[in-house]
C-alpha cells in the first residue's frame, strides 16, 4: 500500500492528538493530516505545527467540536467538498478526543454529572466523528478507523481490579463496544477498525494528580510506528496497546 495518506484527527490542538499529527507528518513527506479542533483561532501549537515550511499544504485545520452534533455535521460536509482533499476522501481517521471528568471516584462517589461528561465526549463524540467521517473514509483504499481507548476500559486489566474512576471506565468500555460492533459492520468493506490504548501518558489529562509513566513524545512516536501505519485489514477488530500489543478486553 502506498504510504500516501490522508488523516483526520480529533482533538488535535494540545496533548496527543497534536503530537499524533506532528509524528505522521514527520513519518513521510507523503502523508496529509486534517486537525478538527474545536477552536482554530486559539490552536497555537497546532498552527505553529501547519506553518512550518515542511509541513506547507500538508496541515489542514477545521472547526470540529465533538460536543456539537452541528459542528461535527458542518465539518464532514465541507470536508466533502474541499481542496485539500482529493474527491473527499480521508485514508484514516484517528477519534481522538476525549475527556477525564471525576478522576479516580469510586462507585460510592459517582454522579451522573461525571457520567454524563464523560460519555458526551468520549462515547456520545466518537459516534459523531465516526458515523459523520465514514463516507469520506469509504471512499479510500486504506479504510482505516482508529479510536483512543485505555486500558481502564478493559474487564481483564489492572485497573479492573480497583474501584476507582468508575464514570470514565465506564465511557472507554462502551466505546470499545462501539468501536467493535463498528469493525464487525464493515469487515467485508476491507476496513482496519483498531481499538487503541494510547498508554499512560503525562498529559494534561492526567495532570490532575501527577499522573503518566511515559512523555507525550514517546506515546505518539510509538503508536505512529506501532499502530498508525503498520496498520492492515488483519488487524481489524482488535483492541491494542501503543506498542502494537493485544490488550485484554
């Protein structure tokens, strides 16, 4: 398969969603990224990213809120139509966006307030960005779906052993459901539907209690050469880690 690919990230203005594009774009001169952020004014890094001279035509940013049905709607049809991409259509999209609200609460302390957030943006958002893409990701030969999961989401993992962050596990599992259901839908259509931990990463997300065993830098750098573009039809419906390694469900 030819290294020429379109990618579509979500959530790419900070964290690992702005490192993913920075390492496919780093990876070959060959590959293009669309970064959906929710604000593009205020994208600094992100932008940083688009203007630099090796990256010229090759980082495309658009408003995508995936809190907002109508934003990610807007996005997709304008995608469809637009210059930098060739007759609307993305190679792969990597569903990154996501959300940790209520840390590590056990069941005794949930509520539906962190319930609620969590499965907005991590379950509710990935639908969105997911069903609303995936005509343009039809069009392609690669046909490629790669959701941020965690292994909080895992029934066998370590985390499963503890009560903690109940409303956030809770949303990564329902969408390692979806995301499974979604590979078994399109498996005849040739598609490479992956799962994927991103690893326990000192991120913002984790920040709030000095959380991550490894950088951003070695995250993304991982997945890229483990997952992103290694990735094949066989691989379709598993559920893995940053490495390229079979996660327990």
């Amino acid at each position: 398969m030819s290294t020429a690919k379109t990618y579509f990230i979500s959530g790419a203005s900070r964290g690992l969603g702005l490192g993913y594009a920075r390492t496919l774009l780093e990876s070959s001169p060959s590959i293009r990224v669309v970064a959906g952020v929710r604000n593009p004014a205020t994208a600094n890094l992100l932008n940083d990213l688009a203007a630099l001279p090796a990256n010229k035509d090759r980082l495309h940013v658009v408003q995508f809120d995936v809190d907002d049905e109508q934003s990610v709607k807007a996005a997709a049809d304008k995608l469809k139509t637009d210059p930098f991409l060739q007759d609307g259509t993305l190679d792969a999209i990597i569903v990154n966006a996501g959300v940790f609200v209520g840390g590590h609460k056990p069941p005794s302390e949930f509520s539906f307030e962190d319930f609620d957030a969590n499965m907005r943006t991590n379950v509710r958002g990935a639908i969105l960005t997911t069903q609303y893409l995936l005509p343009l990701v039809r069009k392609s030969q690669a046909k490629q779906i790669f959701w941020i999961s965690s292994v909080v989401a895992s029934f066998a993992g370590f985390y499963s052993e503890t009560a903690a962050g109940v409303a956030y596990a809770m949303s990564k599992s329902a969408l390692n459901m979806y995301g499974l259901k979604v590979s078994r839908e399109l498996a005849s259509e040739g598609f490479t539907c992956v799962l994927v931990h991103p690893g326990y990463v000192k991120t913002d997300m984790n920040a709030f209690d000095n959380g991550g065993h490894i950088t951003t830098e070695e995250a993304v750098s991982l997945a890229t050469k483990k997952v992103f573009l290694p990735a094949e039809p066989s691989w379709n419906g598993r559920f893995m880690d940053y490495e390229g390694n079979a996660m327990p469900w």
